[in-house]
C-alpha cells in the first residue's frame, strides 16, 4: 500500500512561517551587524564551497541543529547556550524557516530566520565571503 501523506511540505512551512519571525533580506543585513546576534547557517557544505557564506556565520548543518541546541545532548554546541538572537538562514528559507520553528519549540529565544534564504540575501547586496 502506498504512503498516504497528510501533512505536506507546504503546510509545514505555512505552521512554521505563522510560529516564526521572517526577516527580510534587508533586515537581516542589518542584523547581522548587531552585537548579540548569530547568523545560523544550515547549509550543506557542498552549498557553503559553490555558493560563499555571510561573514560571521556559524554553520549548522539541519540535520544537527535539534542536537546541537539541547545541553543534554553529547553533540551540543555552547554557542547555542550563549544570550544572543538566533537568525537562521538556508539556500531559500524553506529550511531556516523549519529549523527556525524546531529551535524556537525547544526553548531558543529570541529565533527568526532569513525569508528567501541567501539568495535573498545575496540579491539585497549582503556580504559574501567565498
């Protein structure tokens, strides 16, 4: 028997998007230049060597960030423990808008995430390391 799926991607992110500051590209730029802010970069590595990355950045690849974020985890990263804001951002905020949401339920505050991504970012004229 095929799968029969009730929640698709679309209604994630529409859940997501309801639960999570959206910054614009603009803003995000000027974010960035904030103390106590982290830029969260959870793009794959091949995306980071093809692409660049934002000055500053920490990168969490997705599939870590739950692991990384909780104390309890052997995985953790103190820079999640740290009084700061979280801006997460991916190739076009489909998954920064997700990880944005899952940081957030776990107790993370203040999160937001980058709406379109750093191609919005790019495209706004952010900075870009190659």
């Amino acid at each position: 028997m095929p799968q029969i799926i009730t929640r698709g991607y679309k209604t994630l992110l529409a859940e997501a998007e309801r639960r999570v500051r959206a910054l614009t590209p603009e803003t995000a730029i000027e974010f960035a230049a904030r103390d106590g802010v982290t830029m969260v970069d959870l793009r794959d590595p091949r995306e980071l060597e093809r692409d660049g990355r934002i000055p500053g950045a920490f990168h969490c690849p997705r599939g870590m960030l739950e692991f990384w974020i909780d104390p309890e985890s052997p995985y953790h990263k103190p820079v999640f423990a740290e009084d700061r804001t979280f801006v997460f951002f991916c190739g076009s905020g489909w998954r920064s808008a997700l990880a944005a949401d899952a940081a957030q339920s776990m107790g993370l505050q203040p999160v937001a995430h980058v709406a379109g991504g750093f191609k919005a970012w790019q495209a706004a004229g952010g900075p870009v390391e190659r």
